[in-house]
C-alpha cells in the first residue's frame, strides 16, 4: 500500500478527527446514556471510519472498527444498555484503533494538515454526502481518468430502505467505488410511493453501473460486504467482453435487471415494476465539488514565510521613497502612492493568511475531558470539565505550543486544587468538583482561563515554603499577589511527598517561561476554599507582530508593542527609593519598579538619568515595569527570525527581525531582562 497517494493521506487526516469525534461522543455517552441521538453520531463516526479504511486497504483497521460498530449497533437496538463500563470498554476500544493508526501517522510526511475553508457555509456532518444529484439522460462518466481498462463489472446497489436510520451513506460507497476506475451511474426511481405514503427515513433510490477498473472481483466484493444489510440485495457480476462493445453490456444489465425484479416479488417493501429501459433514464452525476481542502501544513508555513518577505520588502520600499523624494518631488510623490497602495495590499495579505492558520482552540480542549475522566477514576475523584468558547481560533502553532501548559495547569488543578467527595461534602460543597476551562478574543488577544472549584491556594503555606527555600527574606512581608507569584518560581513546592502528577519543584516555572516565550502573561487569582483561576493572554500570532523601535545608546532593539501600556518622560519628583524593593517610579500614585535596560543589557554611553530619556511601561502578568530607553524611533510590523538554528541562546534576546534598510535588529524579550 501506497500511502503517498492522495487518498490515503486524506483518510489518515480523516481517520485522526473521526476518532477525536468518537472519543467526545463516548464522554457525553456517558453524561446521556440514553441519548440515541450521541449513539447515532457514535455508529455514524465508526462505520465511516471502517469504510474509509476498507477502501484504502488498512483491513486490521477495517475489522476493529467492525467490531466496534459491532457494540454500536446493539446499543441503538437497545439489546445492551449504556453504562460507566460500557463506556470505558468502548474507550479502549477507541485507543485500539488508534494504535493502528498510530504507526500510518508516523510513517507519513503529510499526515499533520488544516482544513481551509472555501465558503463560509460547511454543510453539517450527517448530510456530507446528500447534495442536490442533476440528472441527464445518457449515461455520464464520473471519472475519465485513463486506467487499464481491463475489467468490466456490472453492479446493482439496493440497500435496505431503513438503512440510512443505520448510519450507512449510500453515496459514500459511490465515491468509493469511483476511485476504483471509470464508473457510470444509473439511479432508479420505481420503488418512489405516492406522496402520502412518502417516508423521509427511508431510501427509495437504488443504483445500476458499470464499473471499469484493474481491481479484482474479490476487492470489489470486500468493499460492498461493508455495506449489506439483512434486506439489501446487491449483485456484482464481471463481464467478459471487451468495454467498447455496448450491446453485449446492454444485454448482461437487462439480465441482472430481470434477476432483481424476480427477488422483488418476494419483498413486501418493493413493487415489482422494473423495466429494463430506465438504464436510459434517471442518471445521476455524483458531485465533484467539496466546501473544503486539505493543505499539509508545511505549505502554509512556506506560505507565511513568504508573507513575512513581502512585508520586509514593504519596509524597503519606504526607505527607498524617502530617498527618491530627497531627489525628484514629483517622482517622489508617484512613488509614494505607489507604496502606500502596495503596503495596503500587503496587509491584506497579511491578514488572510492569519486568517488561514487559525485553528479552534477546541481541538486541544476537547481531549483534556478523557484526561480529567481517566484521572478522576483512578484516584476516586468526582471532577467534571466544562468548556466554553472552544470555537476561539488561535495560530496553528501558538495552539500546539500551549497544549503542553495547559495540560500541566490541569494537572495542579486535579491533584492540588480537588478534594475528595468526602471532603468536598464537609466542606459544603458538591460532592462533584467543576474545572473550567475557556476561552474568548479580547482586543488582538486570546485569553484562555482554567479555574477550578477546590480547596485554592493558601497563601500562609506559600509564604512559608518561599521563606523555607530561600525565595523570601526574613523581614519582608509580601503582598498576597506576591505570594501567589511564588508559585512560578523555580523549584518551588509546597508538597512534601512526590506523586506520579506534581510534587518535584519544577513544573510551574516552566509553564510560565513557556507561556512568556510566546510573548504572552499568565496572572493567578485564588481563594483558600473556593478555589484557584489562572489566566493566560496570548497573541493571535507570533509570525508577523507590530513593535516599536528603540534606541539604548548606540544599539536599536525592537520590543513588542502588545507588551506596551504607555509611554512617559518622568518629573524628579516621580522617582523614589524603598528598602528592599529598589528604584520605583509614582505613576498616579502606582509605584512601578525602574528598569535601566543599557544596565540589564551591558550597554555603555547610554541615558542613565530617567527625566532626560523615555520610560515605556509594560505589563508582565499582573506586574508592570518601567523600562529605561533613550528614546523611540518608530513603530512598525516586524517579522519574527529565530536564531536558535545559528547562535546560542542570548538572555534577553527573543530572536531578530530585519529592517527597511537591511540592518539586523535584535527584539527583545522582556520576561528574561525583567526576571
């Protein structure tokens, strides 16, 4: 098996959501054990993917999904009832599939891809493959690639008319008959009732074709067992003549037309009215078009690194219209226009393909729930997960780099922060404790929020682990903001015994530091006995951000204006002086601590009085700084190059951008100077 084909790789995408899907549809299962409707979704999910995987050839697949509908199928019937255990059998049962599929995944160059829309408009789930069918009267090739042509087959689909109650997808087995070779259709309306007695659960149409392909009866024949039901009557026949010759074709279909209205006699859904001159009429064109498209991933990355290019070029070209203006005011001006119409189009650029790497959140909130189900039956817990906002759309690879925090921050909720039932109901509270997790768009920003109902923090305990190891001195006493801060500090711990989920010291800070490597804050808010919430704030996009300009001595850095709150040029009077807490400016009566950047970056002959240069404020989690700079030079879009590919790590260096005139400018990373 090829699986560079096209196919293949679309089905290994395909094979990835139907199992996610098959995944959330069990948790809810759970909630609603009497939901036929989260049953039907389940088989629905399962029997496309064992179609799927019959038709690429992945039989080991094939047979576990079978096997796995096999279970479906009695609990619709309702022959099996849903239970705790039933549900987690099936959950196995789900990480079985997806050890078969584990290996395809790894193995393929292409597997990782993102849908991109074509039209706003997607058609839903259960009516993927029910479009409106145009009809000619001659018989349509669907598919005029040019195949061997060895192999004539004569097909007769006629499924169970209660069939599409089942979850099986007539048109589904139509498309995958027509990657098989050349294909023309036929669809068949005698057994349509009068309208009174018209049916909407049921299946009238039934299908002739002629199938050419190189493909062996025996594959064929794979592929339609997939499909029977117990009142389906499908023939397959091969005909031994050559594909040119209609009339030995034309006749072989009337025969197996006569051989199907025998059988309907004896069927009391069918009226035996077959004639063999509809093979003239009502034939069906199946659809080519399709809402959406998958893009490996690498391409869009080329994509956006040429975007980046295009946007660099933009600097260039203004530095270059100052210098033809300085020349020729005319030219100057006609040049102008041209930059400025340009630089509108490189925006918009810009912003579409933003816009086509944005992924919903969702798709890393929706497997934390078997996370926190599999935690909380292991350690005799009772924890339920909502979410909200799942569909927020963030950058592709700001969501992959966060999945590893959050799954961190959930962790601390589950063992930290959740009682036992026995001691939520001494407490008051739910024998059930609640995480929430959601997320929401705020001004250029994603919050994303994880808070729990538990025990919360205890600031005395902080307090005194911090001035155990060492982080407190003695004679200071904190704000309790300032405790909580502890808890990002490295190796800071308050649990004496070491778990399999937290208690080694390390974990927080680098959920902090990974947080602030994507230019992001994460703040902490807590209650003792009600509860803790963690609040993290990301950009939409790392690729192409807006950053001013700076100057610090003779060096020009750039530093990321979403960090950026104001700007100011300080009175003497504003600068103070505390014990134990440094250099402090009075900002409306907010002291904020003085940072003197050509002190923290080892920069000579640079402004050290700060009423004779800028400060810049900035925020850093829930604390804000003055940052000490010469002065501003511009503000622009800056496009992000990393330099881990060629220099060691440089503290307070978060990569380098290049300007409109070509020089190298390094850009800032506030977290590292300001810690």
């Amino acid at each position: 098996m090829n699986f560079e084909a096209l196919p293949a790789e679309e089905f290994l995408d395909e094979a990835q959501e139907l199992l996610q899907e098959i995944e959330d549809s069990l948790l809810l299962l759970e909630e609603e054990p009497s939901s036929y409707e989260v049953i039907q979704r389940l088989f629905r999910s399962a029997h496309t993917l064992k179609g799927g995987a019959a038709m690429v050839g992945l039989t080991d697949l094939a047979n576990g999904a079978h096997e796995f509908e096999a279970i479906l199928s009695k609990l619709r019937s309702g022959t099996l009832k849903s239970s705790p255990q039933i549900v987690s059998t099936l959950l196995k049962g789900r990480d079985n599939l997806l050890s078969l599929l584990n290996p395809l995944l790894s193995s393929s160059p292409n597997s990782s891809s993102s849908k991109v829309q074509k039209d706003s408009t997607d058609l839903p789930p259960d009516e993927s493959f029910i479009e409106e069918q145009p009809t000619n009267e001659e018989l349509t090739p669907l598919n005029r690639s040019s195949i061997p042509q060895s192999n004539t087959y004569l097909i007769h689909l006629k499924f169970d008319p209660v069939c599409l109650e089942f979850g099986q997808e007539p048109m589904m087995l139509l498309r995958q008959l027509q990657q098989f070779g050349e294909l023309k259709v036929i669809a068949h309306t005698s057994d349509f009732p009068s309208w009174s007695d018209f049916d909407s659960t049921k299946l009238y149409l039934w299908w002739s074709i002629k199938l050419v392909s190189d493909k062996q009866l025996d594959e064929i024949d794979q592929l339609l067992e997939f499909y029977r039901g117990e009142q389906s009557e499908f023939l397959i026949e091969a005909i031994e003549t050559p594909t040119e010759d209609e009339q030995e074709v034309q006749q072989a279909h009337q025969n197996m037309l006569a051989q199907i209205s025998a059988k309907d006699e004896k069927n009391e859904y069918s009226e035996p009215s077959q004639n063999p001159e509809l093979m003239e009429a009502d034939v069906v064109e199946l659809p080519k078009t399709s809402q959406t498209i998958r893009v490996p991933v690498s391409r869009l990355d080329r994509l956006q690194n040429l975007v980046s290019e295009t946007v660099i070029r933009q600097a260039r070209l203004l530095r270059l219209n100052d210098a033809i203006q300085a020349t020729d005011d005319q030219l100057g001006e006609q040049f102008l226009q041209f930059v400025e119409d340009n630089e509108q189009a490189v925006r918009e650029l810009q912003d579409q393909i933003q816009q086509v790497r944005m992924i919903p959140v969702g798709t890393i909130f929706s497997p934390m729930k078997r996370v926190v189900r599999d935690f909380a039956n292991r350690h005799q817990k009772q924890i339920k997960l909502d979410i909200y906002g799942a569909e927020t759309e963030l950058d592709k690879t700001i969501t992959e780099q966060i999945q590893g925090p959050l799954m961190h921050l959930l962790r601390n909720a589950m063992d930290h922060g959740m009682e036992t039932p026995s001691d939520r109901i001494d407490a008051g509270k739910n024998p059930t404790g609640t995480i929430t997790l959601q997320a929401s768009q705020q001004q250029g920003f994603v919050i994303v929020e994880i808070a729990d109902d538990g025990q919360g923090l205890d600031p005395q305990k902080i307090l005194e682990a911090g001035r155990r190891l060492g982080m407190v001195v003695p004679d200071h006493q904190p704000s309790e903001q300032e405790v909580l801060q502890l808890i990002f500090q490295p190796g800071f711990t308050t649990t004496k015994e070491v778990t399999e989920i937290s208690g080694r010291g390390v974990g927080m800070d680098a959920v902090k530091r990974d947080i602030e490597a994507l230019l992001g804050n994460i703040e902490v808010s807590s209650q003792l006995g009600k509860g803790t919430a963690l609040k993290l704030k990301l950009p939409l996009s790392l690729a192409i951000i807006e950053g001013m300009l700076i100057r610090v001595g003779k060096e020009m850095f750039v530093l990321p204006l979403l960090l950026v709150t104001e700007t100011l040029r300080p009175l003497p009077n504003q600068q103070k002086r505390f014990k134990n807490r440094g250099e402090l400016i009075d900002i409306r009566g907010q002291y904020l601590p003085l940072v003197r950047l050509h002190q923290r970056l080892k920069i000579e002959e640079a402004i050290d009085k700060p009423e004779e240069g800028l400060l810049i404020v900035v925020q850093q989690g829930t604390q804000k700084y003055c940052l000490l700079v010469d002065s501003i030079e511009d503000q622009l879009p800056v496009v992000i190059k990393s330099l881990e590919e060629h220099f060691v790590h440089i503290p307070g260096i978060a990569g380098a951008t290049i300007l409109g005139d070509g020089s190298v400018c390094f850009i800032l990373d506030v977290a590292a100077i300001l810690n």
